[in-house]
C-alpha cells in the first residue's frame, strides 16, 4: 500500500466506510509511515473537534419572526394580485376608448411612413411638414380625448386603490394575528 | 412522521398553521446549516427566514416521497452558497467575516441538550465553537456545506449529492480534500 492509498483509506475510516481487511493494511502502513501517521493524527483531531461540536439552536423569537414574514408575503402578493387585475381592466378599458382614435393617427401618420421606405431622407422641408401634421394630429387628439377619459381613468384609479386599501387593512387585521396566537 | 406527512400535506392545501408547525420542528437545522455556512447570527436569521420563504412559496412542488427536512436543508444550503459567492464578489475577505461577527456581539448559543456546564466549560465550547467556524471560514461554499451536512446532519455521500445537487464522486473528492486542507490548518495554527 503507498500513501495516496492509505490516504484514502483514512478518509473512508473516518466516515465508517472501510472493510476490515483495508484497516489491517491502513495499521501495517502507519507502522512503518512517519508521514502518513502524521496525516492520520492530523485528520483524528479533526474529525474529533468536529464531531463533538453541537446544533446552534434558533433564538426563540425568529419563529414568530418567520411567521410574520410569510404572512407579510401573502398580503403582498394578494395586493400585487388585486392591483394587476386592476390594471387590465383600466388598460382594457383605455384601449376601446383609444383604438378609433390609433386608427386615426395612424391613416393621418402613413405618409411618413412612405417616405422613409421609399429612399430615405428624400428632403428636409418633406420630414418637417409630415412632423407638423403628426403633431398637430397628437394635439388634437389629446384634447378630443383628454375630457372623457379623465373621469372613467380617475375612477379606475380610486377604486383600484380603496379595493387595495381594503385587502391589505382586511389581511393585516385578521390573519397574522390568528397565527401568531396559535404558535404563541 | 405521519404527523408531518400530515403538515406537509396541509401546508401544500394552504393551511398557514400546519405551516408554522413545520417552521416549529426545523427552524433549528435550518439556522444551524445557515449558521455554520455564513459564520454569524444575523445572516444566519435572515437565510433561515429566506429559507422558509422560499419552502413555503414552492410547497407545491415538493415531492411527499423526498425527505422533508432533506428538501429544506437543500434550499437552504443553495441560499448560503449563493450569498457566500455574492459576498465573494464585493471583496469581503475572512477576517471582515470574522471582525463582522465580532462587532455584532456574535456569541454562538450551543443546543446543550439540557446539560449543565460550568463557567470554564462554557468558555472551552466558546473556544472551540471560534476555532470551528475560523476553520469553515476557510473553505469555499460548497466544501462547507458538504462538511456541514456530513457532521452536524450525519448525512451520507449519498444524502449530500442529493441536497447538494452534485453527483457522490464529486462529494467524496470535496469532503477529503477539505479534510486535508482543515487537518492541515489545524496543525498550522496549533
């Protein structure tokens, strides 16, 4: 048996894994081994502090602790749930009120569109004069539009917000209260 | 057991009681694994917490067949590697990690099992519980959680491969080699 072997050995002694035969060879080796009795001493000591070392146990409050976050969590994700539903429902909505007018833009918008396929920068004067019709289409638009989607979008908002309010304040009275009673 | 394959079961339908229950029976594994990894209290709160996050938001995933406190020990030792790495990549060297602990006051408490010890054992367990998290200190993240899951846990190559994500070659190659490596630290510093 050489070192690297015997080496090897140690270990699988340490982890209970060697047969007996492989620790009557291990014992001839270190009896002639200063090196590898070293190693092995080296290892034992180890091994031993190791062993012998006990469960660091969790401090008493980092129960309630983890309680507290997973029902922290919960309302979290209750709200993020409510607010997104939400949110569809005001994109939804802004979209129907919104498609006629995108149409409108963009049939008023489509000679820009021509003129940069068809060659590039044809001339300057053409690009400002498509600029200022587009601009003139988003203005008149935003104030077409701006009135009769303020109130419904304003709504939305108020609404999304108090049902918020009301999951949130529903979850913080309730729940983590009646958990923490019951671990406590 | 069968109490919790029964927890288990209705933590996975919801039930946040049958959840703390769990939370109860490991919290200790789970914060002596995150401890003996990231060397101090604080941390070792905060992954145990993470830990339980984490179990409670993927419970439905996890396989009644799995040892349960195997599939928590798993996630919280990825969590560790993960934040040792992190802690890798902004410089903090082992003597930050230590003087950190210092500065929090870090004095490990030992799970005597209802032994009583007296002043000078109690400064000998100090003494040793130091020269142990000095000597993990020393190791990158995933030797110290092998070693960690082969003493304090008594797993098996077998078991560690499977919480580790690696295959038993691969455990049996670190576990040695970070013997070898403490056994000579020990030397070194004795």
């Amino acid at each position: 048996m050489d070192c690297e072997q015997a080496s090897e050995i140690m270990q699988d002694r340490l982890d209970g894994l060697s047969a007996t035969a492989d620790i009557l060879r291990l014992e001839e080796h270190l009896a002639g081994c200063t090196r590898c009795q070293s190693e092995w001493r080296r290892l034992q000591l180890l091994d031993n502090l190791f062993a012998s070392a006990q469960m660091v146990s969790a401090p008493p409050y980092l129960r309630v602790r983890l309680i507290a976050a997973m029902a922290q969590r919960d309302r979290a994700r209750r709200a993020a749930l409510t607010c997104t539903v939400l949110a569809l429902g005001c994109v939804t909505l802004a979209l129907f009120l919104f498609v006629p007018a995108i149409l409108n833009l963009l049939s008023a918008t489509s000679g820009v569109t021509a003129v940069l396929l068809s060659g590039g920068l044809v001339t300057i004067n053409q690009l400002l004069s498509h600029a200022g019709v587009l601009g003139r289409t988003i203005l008149i638009l935003l104030t077409r539009l701006i009135p009769p989607l303020a109130a419904p979008g304003l709504c939305s908002l108020l609404v999304a917000l108090g049902l918020n309010r009301l999951l949130t304040g529903l979850s913080q009275a309730r729940k983590p209260d009646i958990v923490i009673r019951r671990i406590l | 057991m069968t109490d919790e394959r029964e927890w288990i079961r209705l933590a996975q339908e919801g039930d946040q009681t049958a959840f703390s229950r769990l939370v109860g029976a490991y919290q200790t594994p789970v914060y002596n694994l995150a401890y003996r990894m990231l060397g101090n209290r604080a941390e070792a709160e905060d992954a145990t917490q993470e830990t339980f996050l984490r179990a409670y938001t993927n419970l439905r995933s996890y396989d009644l067949q799995r040892p349960f406190s195997s599939w928590l020990l798993s996630i919280a030792s990825h969590y560790c590697i993960d934040r040792l790495r992190r802690r890798r990549i902004t410089w903090l060297s082992f003597e930050d990690e230590i003087a950190a602990s210092d500065e929090t006051g870090d004095t490990t408490e030992i799970h005597l099992k209802g032994e009583f010890l007296n002043p000078e054992s109690v400064v000998a367990r100090q003494e040793q519980e130091t020269q142990i998290q000095h000597l993990l200190a020393a190791l990158s993240p995933a030797d110290r959680a092998a070693i960690t899951l082969r003493y304090w846990y008594d797993y098996s190559y077998e078991e560690i491969a499977r919480t580790l994500n690696m295959t038993v070659s691969a455990v049996k190659s670190r576990l040695h080699r970070a013997r070898r490596d403490l056994a000579q630290m020990i030397e070194e510093d004795s």
